[in-house]
C-alpha cells in the first residue's frame, strides 16, 4: 500500500462523518423532544437565568458560563437547523415558538431579577455582554 493511499485511508478513518451515524429517525425523534418548553425544561431555564442574572451582578465569568451550562436553549436551536435542513416546516415552525417563548420567559425572569437586585451599577461583565465584537459573531456561527 502507498503512503498517499494510507494517508488517505487514515483521513478518511478519522473524518468521515457517517462513521457513527445514528439512525435518521432516531435522531429526528430526539430532536423532537428537545424543542418543548415545558415542565423540567421550563424550570432549568428559569434558573438558568437566575445563574447568569447572579453572575453578572457578581461580575463572574465563570458563573455565566456555568448558567450558559445549564441553560436547555439549545434543543430549540438544534431543533431550528434539523428542521431547515430537512425542509421540515412544522419543525421549524414549533422550534421558532419555543425559542421564541424561551427569550420572552428568559427576559421577564432578568427583569424581574434585576428590577428587584439591589445593585444598580452595571458590572463589566454586563457591559461586555452588550458591545459583541466579530470574534463573538464567529464564536456563535462555529457553536
């Protein structure tokens, strides 16, 4: 066997994606089930913000990151990409609500939080969060 033909059988062992691929419905299944906002999901993001609300205040990376940890918003935002990947509408229709529901319900709980949290002053980290550079953008699009 050559070296350009191990090579090749080496990238190809190591970066083909379908090597351990699940079964497409399986998959579509999971997903499905992760797009809901309710009961537990409902909870876990109420105090995920609570989390990353205390952070901020405490001017804490590490406990935003550790909310960012706990928080169930990406099942809706896989939900979003299987669904237009699959030109699956209604997918991609019940994942847009439940973002949707997930950001409203996420900004009344900051609200709340903060208009009851007895520090006024914004901490750095707040004001980092609301001046995103291209690196977040990039960050975000990798994610």
């Amino acid at each position: 066997m050559s070296l350009i033909a191990q090579i090749d059988q080496f990238v190809d062992d190591r970066f083909r994606l379908s090597y351990d691929q699940d079964n497409l419905h399986n998959t579509v299944d999971t997903v499905n089930e992760g797009i809901s906002f309710r009961g537990t999901n409902m909870w876990v993001l109420i105090m995920a913000i609570i989390i990353c609300s205390v952070g901020l205040n405490m001017n804490s990376t590490a406990v935003v990151i550790g909310a960012m940890l706990l928080s169930p918003l990406m099942g809706p935002i896989i939900g979003l990409g299987v669904g237009m990947a699959r030109y699956d509408i209604d997918m991609v229709i019940k994942s847009m609500r439940n973002l949707v529901l997930a950001a409203v319900v996420s900004l009344f709980i900051a609200t709340c939080y903060f208009t009851l949290s007895p520090l006024t002053s914004p901490t750095s980290e707040i004001i980092a969060r609301t001046s995103p550079t291209v690196w977040d953008v990039i960050i975000a699009l990798c994610g």
